[in-house]
C-alpha cells in the first residue's frame, strides 16, 4: 500500500496479516531472482522520490538496477527504482479495477510513470489472487497484463523473472477481512 510523506511510526498498524504475508513472499521471490545479479530488491520503508513532485512515495517492494541512485546523497531517498510493487489494501485511494485503460488510472502510477528508471509497475492484490503489471513497452508507452489464479505466473522482463501465483500468495487466507 503506497504512502505519501513521513515514514510509518514504528508500531504503528499499517496493514493485515495477508499483506504481510504476501510482501514476505515478494521479497523472498525477487531476492531470489535478483541475487547476484545487476538487480537489488529493497523493502518497504526506502523511499522514491519524485522529483517533479518534491516528494516521495514509499512503495512495498522496490527492485534497482545497479547502484540506486540517491536524492541530494540522502541514502533514503531512491531516483532509480525499475520495478515497483503495491499490495493493494480495500480501499486505496485512487485505484480503480474498473478502469478501462491506463490513462484512466487515477494514481500515484500517473507520477510515478515519469521516472525514466521505471519498467514495471505492479498491483497484487490481496482479496483475491490477482495481479496486474503495468510495463513500459516504449518510452512513452505503457502496457498492462493480468494474471488471476493461482495457477497462473507473472514474467517480468528483468533477470527473466518467473514468480508463480501459488508462491506469491503462499499461506495468504482469501477468507480474511482485509
């Protein structure tokens, strides 16, 4: 779940039991993809920052290639991310499933689509096993995929990544109240 600003207070609640379970097993899924490689997976609580925006977003999951590239040296603020993952929460401000096209997506995405760095942007939800990547096809250029059950597995473009549904939503109880 995106946030603007500040940083989450420690102890402060900030999502459910699914959604944590579900990051667990992003990070541990990209970790593996992205070890020893070009790529580096950094959690929740590193901040993107938006240049354009003069502020910053703090993503669930981000992946950089190469070194990140810092705001004004300040080694929590990311310029680089090249692929950015939301676990989306009931309701998030500005996500819409019913939208028909990109550019009907009110979001953080609008802003976070300038980054140059930025390849994939994904939304997992966590009601139902669903995720939709937005990937940049050119460079203004955005398009979408949607994978749903848990059969199903989502490619990403860097490292030739494979992440299986049934290992992104590993131990995730549908049943729970988000």
């Amino acid at each position: 779940m995106w946030s603007w600003g500040a940083k989450p207070k420690i102890g402060m609640s900030e999502g459910s039991v699914n959604q944590g379970r579900i990051l667990r097993n992003l990070m541990r899924l990209m970790d593996v993809t992205c070890g020893h490689s070009f790529y580096e997976v950094l959690p929740r609580g590193v901040q993107v920052w938006l240049p354009d925006r003069g502020k910053g977003i703090y993503p669930d999951l981000i992946v950089v290639a190469g070194e990140p590239l810092l705001h004004n040296g300040q080694d929590d603020r990311v310029l680089n991310p090249c692929v950015m993952f939301e676990i989306l929460a009931n309701p998030t401000p500005g996500y819409s499933s019913e939208a028909a096209t990109l550019p009907e997506r009110e979001s953080i995405f609008r802003y976070c689509r300038a980054i140059p760095y930025l390849q994939s942007y994904i939304f997992v939800h966590q009601t139902e096993p669903r995720v939709e990547q937005f990937y940049r096809a050119e460079e203004n250029l955005w398009g979408m995929t949607a994978q749903t059950g848990l059969d199903t597995v989502v490619e990403l473009a860097i490292t030739d990544a494979r992440l299986p549904m049934m290992d992104i939503y590993d131990r995730v109880d549908f049943s729970l109240l988000v």
